[in-house]
C-alpha cells in the first residue's frame, strides 16, 4: 500500500472511530463497538505495512516527509495495539455507561456520582459518595490490568524495549529529563502549597489539613461558593459571545456543541476533531457554577483549534498529532480567562471585590490540580521506568499523597490513569500556557481577549494545526522551552 492510500484509509478511520467514541461518551450510544471499526480497517494495521513505513523513513533525506512518515508510522503502531484490544476496550467502557450505584435509597448512574461530590456541601456525604463506586471500580480492574499488559507486550513484540521507551519516541520526549522539570515545579510551589491548603481546608472544609481523603479536592474543585456568580444558562452563550468578540465567529459554524445533560453521559467535557476543520464537536454537561465555565472554554480551546486548522495541510499535520500538549495549552489558555478579574467583570458582570475572591480560590484550585498532575507523571514515571506494574497501586497512592497531602485510595491506579503519558502533556501545556499567556498580555494588553489582533494571532497559531509541539510555538515567541518561571511566579503573585 502506498503512503497517499494509507493516509486515505487512515482519516476514514480515524472518523468513524471518534464518531463511535462521542456516541457512546455522550450517551446516545449504549455499547461501545470500536472493535468492528478496527476490524474493517484492520489491513491497515499489520506488521507489513509497519514495515513498508519503517524503511521508507530511513530512505528519505527529507525532513519534512520523515516527520509525516513517522506520525503515520506511530498511528499505524498505536492502532495495531488497538486492534488486539478494542474488544476488552470497548467492554470497559460500555462498563462504565452502564454501572449503577446506590447510595442510601437513591440509585445513581457511576457518571453522575462525581457531579454528587462536587456540589455536596456536607463533608460525611461526600465520603459516603465516594464509598459506593469502590466497588465498580474494583470489580473492573482486573480488565483494565489486563489491558495495559497486554498493551505492554504488543509494544516489547514492535521492537520496543518497553512502554516508556515506545512513547518516547512517538511523543518525541525525554521523560528522565521531564521527570526533573516535573520535580523543580513540585519543589518551587511546595512551601505555597502547604500554606495555602492549609488556609483553604480550615476556611472551606472546616478542618485541619490532616488525613483528608481526596474527594474532598473533587468539592474544592467545583468553587460551590461562587455559583450564582456563574450562571448555568449562561454557559454557551458567553463563549459564543467571547468568540465574537476575537474576530472568530466564523469559526463557530464548524463546531456542533452538545450541552445536554442525559443520565449516561460522561460529565468528563471533550471536544472531538473528527474531521478538521469542517467538523468538530464539542461535549460538555453543565451542573452550575465556575467549573462549567472553565469546561466550556478548555474544550472551547481545543474547538476553536481544530476549526481553524489550514485545509491545505497535509492530513499529518491536520490530525496526526505527535502529543496532545499543544492543543492542551491553547485549551488552557482560554479556560483561564473565566477566573481572570477583567474577563469576569467585561464578560460575566461581576464586581471587582467579587472578582478577586474567585481569582485567589480558582489559583488555589489550579494549583491543586497541577500538583494532582505532577503526582500523576511521577507515579507513572517511576513504574513504567522501572517497569514495574505491580508496584503500581503502591506508588500511586504513595505520590499522590505526596504532591497533594490528600489520602488517595490505591483502587484508582488505573482508573486515573490516561495512556500514553498524557498527563505530562497536560504538564507542559501547562508551562507553555504560562509563557503564551504572558506573550498575549505584552503584545495586546490586558485586555487581550477582546482585542480582533489577539484573535488573528491566535487564529495563525491554530491554523497550523498540529504541525509544531507547544515548546516549538513558545521558542518563535522568543521563550525558553520548559522554563516553569513564568507558571511559578503566576501562583506567587496571586497566593501569596
Ligand atoms: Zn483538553
């Protein structure tokens, strides 16, 4: 099979697999059936065709095609380990839609458990909550273990050394040299962290910060207090208002949102790029407050990107992306703005006094989760190192109480964990935010979020679609990649 027919076959697939994915997450699908889809193209995702591809990317001098080459090589890979695992995939997530869970008298769908939590002012109950979906978690493990095994294996059976040395190279990424970046941020936000949490657990939970459990953070997360600030109806229009407002109107009309809220739906937001830039979807289930909004402008993030991507890309460069960490930082990007004070008083009509209350506890919460994240990277990064599975649900619970001061349950090592590393995706998104964030406020003011110029410049961004890595956009802006200053001394200026 030529490139040009593999590259064919590859979109038709990739549409119909993130079609199949949305139906299911967002309920309106019962069962999910990505093994049929893998099935049909499953003459794509043979050892020949790896092959074919491998020698191809050693014969070329050409940079740029090498690169293309390579982005089609590792989806091929990827997706021969999906085909030997779509069926047991797919059974864990129709698992998950499916799961019940009864707390006291009232029976409850395992998705609409975290949304209980996090709008549940009552401490007890919330661990009440929390107790009931133990057991749908534990009883699926033992697919989930023998899932990443068997992942694993087809990766040491490609040639691979092991997990972490197959995602290196198809993420382009020095994970030992990450680890240590991971480890400076932890180090330079402890101190904050600690006064901070401390502050927050007296204020908000209504204890001392000692032997907390983490759903607790699912709570703190939500920001409940400030909810009427934060009107749920109010949720899609803003962004649709905020689009506008950049000059980027045009591209709302290739992005079909779904806000509904069906009882199976995932209340996890996501965008899909099925097709970019003709067809995007964008999914998000609105339960009231801060934390829709942030939702709503993270996938708003991604939506927009995806929308604007260049048609005359090759498709490599439209879809086949080498991470997610760039789409993740123009996600981040704009999901900051709905607890920036200016935003809130231009967009949402809050008062200044009112504004900076929500800044200081939304950083509280953003540090929160960053440190959940880097919890997450070096939990996995220490396993999957050492190549040591078993170790996993020790080391899980050991690092994440590490980073947080949170009691996490060892149950959750898998459950919380998202192939491929992609959490330290989130982490350099969350170093490159920082760094184009400081970019938009110099060249178009604080305000920048109403400035058309700030918008063209984002629009010139996304239109190259996933062409560059974030630390390749922040280096042309004339900021050192993985340099964490700018994202540490953001906290400190607010926390402080
Ligand atoms: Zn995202």
């Amino acid at each position: 099979m030529d490139v040009k027919n593999i590259e064919t076959e590859l979109s038709k697939f990739i549409y119909e697999l993130e079609t199949e994915d949305r139906l299911v997450r967002v309920g309106l699908k019962e069962k999910a059936e990505t093994s049929k889809i893998y099935k049909k193209y499953q003459n794509l995702f043979t050892r020949e065709v790896l092959d074919g591809l491998k020698k191809q990317i050693n014969k070329t001098g050409n940079a740029k095609t090498r690169e293309i080459l390579q982005r089609i090589y590792f989806t091929i890979a990827g997706s021969f380990i999906g085909l030997k695992t779509a069926v047991l995939d797919d059974s864990i997530k129709t698992y998950f839609s499916q799961a019940k869970v009864k707390v006291r008298n009232e029976e409850l769908a395992y998705f609409q458990i975290s949304p209980k939590i996090a709008k549940e002012p009552v401490f007890d109950q919330r661990e009440l909550y929390s107790d009931a979906i133990d057991y749908v978690i534990t009883k699926i493990s033992p697919k989930q273990l023998e899932l990443l095994n068997t992942e694993v294996k087809l990766i040491q059976n490609l040639g691979y050394g092991n997990y972490l040395a197959f995602y290196a190279k198809a993420k382009k990424m020095d994970y030992a040299n990450f680890n240590k970046i991971a480890d400076k941020i932890k180090k330079e936000t402890d101190n904050l962290w600690q006064r901070t949490i401390e502050k927050v657990s007296k204020e908000i939970l209504g204890r001392s910060f000692k032997n907390l459990r983490s759903c607790h953070m699912v709570y703190l997360r939500s920001l409940s207090m400030f909810d009427n600030l934060y009107p749920k109806e109010k949720v899609v229009s803003t962004f649709l208002q905020f689009a506008n407002d950049l000059g980027l109107a045009d591209l709302l009309s290739r992005v079909k949102i779904d806000d509904k809220d069906r009882p199976r739906k995932n209340p996890r937001a996501v965008c899909y790029w099925p097709k970019p830039p003709q067809e995007v979807h964008l999914v998000i289930k609105p339960i009231g407050g801060e934390q829709d909004f942030e939702a709503m402008f993270h996938e708003g993030g991604h939506a927009l990107h995806g929308a604007a991507v260049d048609t005359k890309l090759p498709y490599a460069l439209k879809t086949l992306s080498r991470s997610g960490a760039l789409t993740e930082t123009y996600a981040f990007i704009l999901e900051d703005l709905v607890f920036n004070p200016l935003w809130l008083s231009t967009f949402l009509n809050v008062s200044a006094n009112s504004a900076q209350r929500i800044q200081k506890q939304a950083y509280f919460v953003n540090l929160m989760m960053l440190r959940r994240y880097l919890g997450k990277f070096s939990y996995e990064y220490e396993m999957f190192s050492q190549n040591a599975i078993a170790k996993g649900p020790a080391l899980y619970a050991k690092n994440l109480q590490n980073l947080t001061g949170f009691i996490t349950k060892k149950i959750y090592w898998l459950s919380d964990m998202d192939s491929g590393f992609y959490s330290a995706d989130y982490l350099r998104a969350w170093i490159g935010a920082a760094q184009i964030k400081d970019y938009l406020k110099r060249k178009f003011g604080q305000k920048w979020f109403l400035n058309p110029k700030a918008g063209k410049f984002l629009r010139g961004l996304f239109a190259r679609g996933v062409s560059d890595e974030v630390e390749d956009v922040v280096r042309k802006l004339s900021y050192r990649p993985f340099d964490i200053s700018l994202l540490v001394s953001g906290y400190k200026k607010v926390l402080s």
